[in-house]
C-alpha cells in the first residue's frame, strides 16, 4: 500500500463564507457542537449528520478540543465524505468549553474530514494551531464583524508565511 502524498492545503481556500458563524447560541458544549455540525451539514456534502456529531462528540469525550487562548478545534474524519469541510464559529462572550488554560473559549474551528485522508486532516490542523498562535490573528478574529473580514484576516496570515 503506497502512502498518500500529502497536499498543501490552505485555510483560506478551504473556508468559505456560507460556513462562517458570527454569534453561536448555545450555552453549553453539547449545544455548540450541535450548532457546529449544522454549520458543517449546511454544505450538503455530509452524508450522515448525526454520525459525524457522534465523532465529534467522542473526540471530545477523550479531552478537550479547546487548546486555550480562547479557541476550540473541534474535528472528526467521517464516512463519505470526498473533501474537507471546515467552518469557523464565534461565541460572543464566550463559554466553558473544558480549555487547557480554564478561560472561557470563543473562537471555534470545526473540521470535517475523509475518514481515510489521515495526512491532510492532521496538516489541516497544524495550520489552525499556527493560525491561532498569533495573539494578533486572535484579537482579529475576535472582534471581526462579518465574514469577509474573517476571510481577510486568514488570507493576510497565509501571505505573511512561508510554505
């Protein structure tokens, strides 16, 4: 069996505007993930909404996806799914997420990946963890108010390093 060559994937490809959320209603954890995987089930290209909420659900269950600094990365590979899905979600005035850091989260990447494509999904969120290292990008994104911005903001992060 060959290994897969791992493509380059860029953020700001990958996101598009229709899977951007500016203001998640939910209160809890459950309640946020929920929002997240309609976010994602709204590209129609997910054949099994509540299995991938299942995923996600479990990966959390094994610790938290919110790495601190405010942010979550909540991910799952899933069956038939061609192509990655990512969505990027706001919580305004943040919410017990179970970060590392014990602050509120407020800032949610949401991945949904090929059950088989290992590589891209692990490299994908490599890229998130160095999108949102910088306190600059961070602060950003926090206080965008629509959605080009948020796309600006991933596209002047890419221009600003090198691959």
């Amino acid at each position: 069996m060959s290994a897969k060559k791992v493509k380059l994937i860029r953020l700001s490809k990958l996101l598009k505007v229709k899977f951007i959320e500016l203001d998640l209603k939910g209160n809890n954890k459950i309640e946020i993930i929920s929002e997240l995987v309609e976010l994602i089930a709204s590209s129609r290209r997910l054949k099994n909404k509540k299995a991938f909420f299942k995923a996600v659900a479990e990966r959390e269950s094994m610790g938290s996806t919110a790495i601190g600094n405010g942010v979550a990365i909540p991910h799952a590979r899933t069956k038939g799914l061609n192509n990655f899905i990512l969505a990027f979600a706001k919580k305004n005035g943040g919410i017990d997420f179970e970060a590392l850091d014990g602050e509120k989260t407020f800032l949610f990447f949401v991945l949904a990946s090929p059950e088989n494509d290992v590589g891209n999904h692990l490299k994908i969120l490599a890229e998130i963890s160095r999108l949102v290292k910088d306190k600059f990008i961070i602060e950003g994104l926090k206080k965008a108010k629509d959605k080009k911005e948020i796309l600006r903001i991933f596209g002047t992060f890419e221009k600003n390093i090198s691959y």
